[in-house]
C-alpha cells in the first residue's frame, strides 16, 4: 500500500498545468525523500494554456480588432529529482527544475507588440532526517536564477499619456471654474504639465519602453515536517519555502521621454506553505492532496525609470493565493495504478495582471503509472478552465482553458 500511495502522488506532479497562481510552473517533488532506497527521477510536461480577452469598444476601436488573440504563449518543462540513502536516518535529495515563467504576448489589436517573459531555473539540495519510524524533518537551500524582460508598444504609451495630458488640463480647468486665478502655482502646474504630456503624445519619435532584466541568482531555504503510520500508508507534511529576493541590473529605454537609464530592480517571489497528505482508505485505494499558500501579493516588478514617470509599477498581483488538490488512487494490478485528480483556486477579484490575466482556476487530471522491477513510468494529462478576470483597462479575459500531458521515469538502485 505504501509504495502504490507514494507512486501515484508523484504521478500527479507530473501532470500539473500550473502549481500556486501567480507565474509558478514547477514545485519540488519533495516526496521523492519518503520513496524507499535511493532514486533517480526524470520529468517532461508540456502545456497548451489558451488565454484572450475581449477589449473595451473605445480599445477596439483604437486597435481594429475586438479580441487580444491568445496571449499565452505554450511551454515545457524538464526536472530531475536524485534521492540518495546515507543511512536508516539520514537521506539527500536533489531537485531541478524551472519554477517560474511567463511568455505573454500580445499580437492582436491595441495591446499588439506588448510582452513580457520571465525565465528560471532551480537547484535545490535537501537533508531529511528520520527522527522515529513516524515523525521526520527535513531542510535545505534552493537556489534560483531568473531574467526577465518587459515590452510595452508605442500606442499603449502614447494613449496612456495622452489620457493623462487631457487629466491634467482638467484639472486646472477646474480650478479657474472654481475661480482660483490663472497665477494660482496649482494652475500652472497642471497646464504646464498638460502641454509637457500631450507634446509627448504627439512626438514623432517612438514611445516604446522596453526593460532587460539581466539574470539574477539568489538562495532561499526549505525546512519541513512529516508525521507516518506505514501501516496504513499515511503522511502528512508540511513544507515552508522562504521567498528571494531578485535584484536584477536593468536596462531601461523609452525614446520619447530621454529614458535611457541603468538601474537595480528588486522583485520578491514569494514565500510559501503546502500541506501534503495521503492516506490509505481500503486495500489498493488510497486518497492524497495538497492544500498551498503562497504570497503572491508581495511580487511586482517597478524598474526605477517607469516608476519614476509613471508613479506605478509595470505589473504586479494583488492577492495571496491558495489552491487544493485532491485526488484518489488505485492499484490495479502488480504493474499498473492510476489516478484521478482535481484541483481548485478561488477566484479574488480586483484587477488582473496582464502577464497573467487570469483569477482563479478549476482542474481535473488522470494519469498511470506502469512498473517493472526498479522502473516506474508515470503518465498524465490535466484540463483546467481559468478564472475569468479583468485588467486595469476593462479589457475582459474570459472562458479561457489550458490542457498538459507530462511523464517521468524513475529508477531505483
């Protein structure tokens, strides 16, 4: 019971079209240091998200087109997970992967040209310490590389400004039809800043900003703990990732307001907490899941120069976020088992990021695993249906989908 439990809560890792919101791709298998004797883990998945909007008329209008066109750009991912028996107590794993990504970009009307893509890598190294035959701990460091790099077009930039231009000259409109005196310091401020914008908005010269952000590596750690019955093929554990803090050199561009600047960006990917269980519920059966948290309301990316002429961030996400997993699986035979898996995230409201214009998610994913002596293969697929969401210019993402397929193959020796 115990092994069958264990091999179909690694399958359904395998299959996992998106981990804990924000821009998570992978988790750590960190079940992997409960297999039995040592273990070589190799991991392949790849996803097909499906994410468009519909734009505001006034958006449809300026762009020509009425819907943003998929701007979810598909992936894969490798991993490799090594587990090595030093003793009845002490064992190590290692772990890599990619943890974090985007590729968005927008190819269809008014936000035509604007991208963003952030790429990474992870190594970590973990010690698990068997206490008794029922409770253990374990800890280590990860370690995490990331680059990012931000487009945003021309006429995203010109309209914006323009908006605010006309912002400003109503201001101060306001101002003399409350009949404060032209001379009043508000009143030129506002004018003065009136013409300074809309001169921009009209410039011939390109609006386009572009920010690189070059490759950053930073530590964070993992500890943990987990309680047994073996009898019964029950585990729960609980995992705590710190967050890392990146701090990317940055270059940033945008022609028509003279920004050519190099400069320190800090971005934190957040910390977070899973809760692991499994258990068995009758002789072949077995049920496991997964409840996480994760501070995804600490991340934004706000490169100097953008902040300093815009007074915002280029993007963020607002809300923590939580998802559960819950799934059932079942040995049918000595050599074959499989599972079936759903999952859940709340949709929050409030404004959507457009690097990941989505609010919640529900998802199903089935899965096998054949074994031959040392050797198990393990294989699924997931369909989630994304939460709708709006961003913050009233662009509406809806009935939007992603499907994966991912396998591995572990060895034990």
């Amino acid at each position: 019971m115990k092994k069958t439990l264990l091999s179909a809560g690694a399958l359904a890792m395998t299959a996992a079209v998106a981990q804990a919101g924000g821009i998570e791709r992978a988790a750590n298998n960190y079940g992997l240091l409960f297999a039995d004797g040592d273990q070589i883990e190799l991991s392949f998945s790849s996803v097909s998200p499906e994410v468009s909007g519909d734009y505001t008329p006034t958006l449809a209008t300026l762009g020509g087109q009425a819907s943003t066109g998929n701007m979810a750009g598909g992936y894969s991912q490798i991993g490799f997970g090594y587990k090595n028996e030093f003793n009845d107590k002490l064992s190590f794993g290692l772990f890599v992967n990619q943890p974090y990504g985007a590729d968005a970009l927008y190819s269809g009307g008014f936000y035509n040209g604007l991208r963003a893509v952030w790429e990474s890598q992870q190594l970590a190294a973990i010690l698990k310490y068997q206490a008794t035959d029922r409770v253990s701990v374990y800890g280590g460091f990860r370690y995490v590389r990331s680059t990012a790099d931000i487009t945003i077009p021309d006429q995203m930039i010109r309209a914006s400004t323009a908006r605010n231009a006309a912002a400003a000259g109503n201001a101060a409109a306001a101002l003399l039809g409350a009949g404060v005196p032209a001379t009043d310091a508000r009143v030129i401020g506002y004018q003065t800043l009136a013409a300074q914008l809309g001169a921009v908005a009209a410039s011939p010269t390109s609006l386009q900003y572009d920010a690189t952000g070059d490759q950053s590596g930073e530590w964070g750690y993992v500890v943990g703990a987990a309680y047994e019955i073996p009898d019964i093929a029950l585990r729960v554990a609980l995992t705590y990732e710190s967050a890392i803090t990146h701090s990317f050199d940055t270059t940033e561009t945008l022609p028509g307001f003279g920004l050519n600047l190099n400069s320190s960006t800090e971005i934190e990917m957040p910390q977070s907490v899973a809760l692991d269980f499994q258990s068995g519920i009758a002789k072949g059966t077995l049920v496991f899941g997964q409840i996480k948290w994760t501070e995804w309301s600490v991340w934004e990316v706000r490169p100097a120069g953008y902040d300093g002429i815009t007074g915002t961030d280029v993007t963020s996400f607002d809300n923590d976020v939580v998802t559960w997993k819950l799934g059932v699986g079942r040995q049918f035979s000595d050599n074959f088992s499989g599972f079936a898996q759903i999952g859940f995230e709340k949709s929050n409201g409030g404004i959507a990021s457009r690097l990941s214009p989505t609010d919640g998610r529900k998802s199903l994913g089935i899965g096998g695993q054949y074994t031959q002596d040392n050797v198990k293969i393990r294989f699924g697929a997931e369909y989630v249906v994304v939460g709708d969401a709006t961003d913050a210019s009233g662009v509406q993402f809806s009935d939007n989908n992603a499907f994966g397929v991912g396998m591995s193959v572990s060895f034990g020796f």
